[in-house]
C-alpha cells in the first residue's frame, strides 16, 4: 500500500466515526449525578447514530473531576473538559458547543432533572425541520422545584416572552437542541442559554417546542442559584431586546470569479 492509499483510508476512517449528536452537560460540583447521568444519556442514545457525551467541568472542587476521569475507561463516547475556575453555565456550555464534533447538539443540566431520553426525539425534529428550525427546546411539565422557584420562573418567563415574543413558555429547561453551526452564528454573552428560542428566531429560524417530564435533582443542591440570575435578569432582557431591534437582513453573497460548483 502506498502512502497515498494509506491517507485517504485515514481519512475514511476518520469521516465513519465523527458523531452526529453531540451531548453537552455542564456540571459543577455533582459527583453524585454524572455518573447516572452518564448512563442514562448512553442507554438512550445507544441504539441510533453515533454520538459523543462531553462533560464539562466548570471548576469543580468535590471529586467530580476524578469521578468523570474514571469513567472514561468504561464509556468511549464521553470527552471531559475542565474550566480551571468557575465561568457559570453559559461558558460551560460554550465550551462544550466549541469542542463538540457533531452536526446536532443537545444540551442538558447536570443534575439529573433532565431525562436524556427525549434527546433522539428532539434530534428528529430537528432534522424533519430541514434546516428551517434553528432549536427544540424543552419545555417542562410537572416541575418538582419548590413552589416559590416554580413561581418566580413563571414569572420571568411571562415577562420574558411579553418583551421577545419568542413563543416559548419555558426557557430555562437544560434539555435544548440545535444544530452547531446555528448556536455558533449567535451572539455570545452570560446567560445566553436562557435566551436561545429568541436569538435563535432573530436569525430567521424556527424555534419547536417538546414537552418534557421533570424530574426531583438526583443529588446535591443548585450550584448555578436564582439570585445570582435576577440580579443581572433585567440588564439580560434588555440586552436581548435590543439585539433583535438592531437586527438587519443578512445579503445574500457571491464570490466573483469562482469556479462553478467550488
């Protein structure tokens, strides 16, 4: 066999494992949940396309970090990524998005509320979308948060919805989808992940929705607290509204000179 025979077998090889679906979780301080999770997420995705589970760590100080190393002997689709400090959800899922290889990404929280197995549906919607949907986002039914956070969330998302008109009751379920290269497109900043169905429909995408059971935390308490969000909620939802009144259409472009096809 001569080298050239020998590239172009790396590179088919290289092209039958990069997954279609790549799972992002990121977590921050939950060695009781990943693992769990970790199986659940595999078991529901096992039987369909190939996939890869990126764990990012976003500056855990429990034994999260080791847990997560241990099982990678045991689970070949799972990546570990590691903040060296603590950056909050959005970066972490940034991170997760930057470093993913899959067409489609699914994200979900790291402590067991989110039960991975509406992922493959949420994937199918995306690709009956046909490129029109730019997110499947998650919207919870049977929320087992206490009722004060059940009713601050609800009143966020009212308000939320009232200013963006994003169609989307629920948006601070983990349990979200979308293709890579769309998330990518979008503007980067904290909390991000709260306002995905907007931003999404701000570059002209459609934005489906899927009701999702809800489950009790698998173990731990919220590392990523409410108080935290409602101090900077107001400046976000600002934010957000002035980046979709700012929006202009995008011209269609051409390259001069290029060869048909190219």
């Amino acid at each position: 066999m001569d080298q050239s025979d020998s590239t172009a077998g790396d590179t088919e090889a290289a092209t039958a494992v990069l997954p279609l679906i790549s799972v992002v979780v990121p977590v921050r301080n939950e060695e009781g949940n990943v693992a769990p999770l970790l199986a659940e997420i595999v078991a529901a995705l096992e039987s369909g396309p190939a996939f890869e589970v990126l764990f990012v760590d976003d500056g855990s100080t429990d034994e999260t970090p080791t847990i997560l190393a241990n099982l990678r002997g045991s689970y070949p689709q799972l990546r570990q990524l590691r903040h060296a400090r603590s950056g909050g959800q959005s970066a972490a899922i940034r991170s997760g998005v930057r470093f993913a290889h899959g067409t489609y990404i699914a994200t979900l929280d790291g402590d067991g509320q989110n039960n991975p197995a509406f992922i493959p549906q949420m994937i199918r919607l995306l690709q009956e979308g046909e490129g029109a949907v730019g997110i499947v986002q998650g919207q919870r039914v049977g929320r087992k948060d206490t009722p004060f956070k059940r009713w601050q969330s609800r009143q966020a998302n009212r308000i939320r919805g009232a200013i963006l008109k994003d169609g989307t009751r629920d948006t601070g379920c983990g349990l979200k989808a979308f293709p890579r290269e769309v998330y990518l497109a979008l503007p980067y900043f904290d909390a991000i992940h709260r306002f995905m169905p907007a931003l999404v429909k701000r570059e002209g995408y459609a934005v489906a929705h899927l009701d999702v059971v809800d489950r009790p935390r698998g173990s731990g308490v919220s590392n990523y607290g409410f108080w935290g969000r409602l101090r900077v909620g107001v400046l976000d939802l600002a934010g957000v509204w002035w980046l979709i009144k700012r929006k202009r259409p995008t011209p269609p472009v051409v390259e001069v000179g290029a060869a048909p096809g190219a």
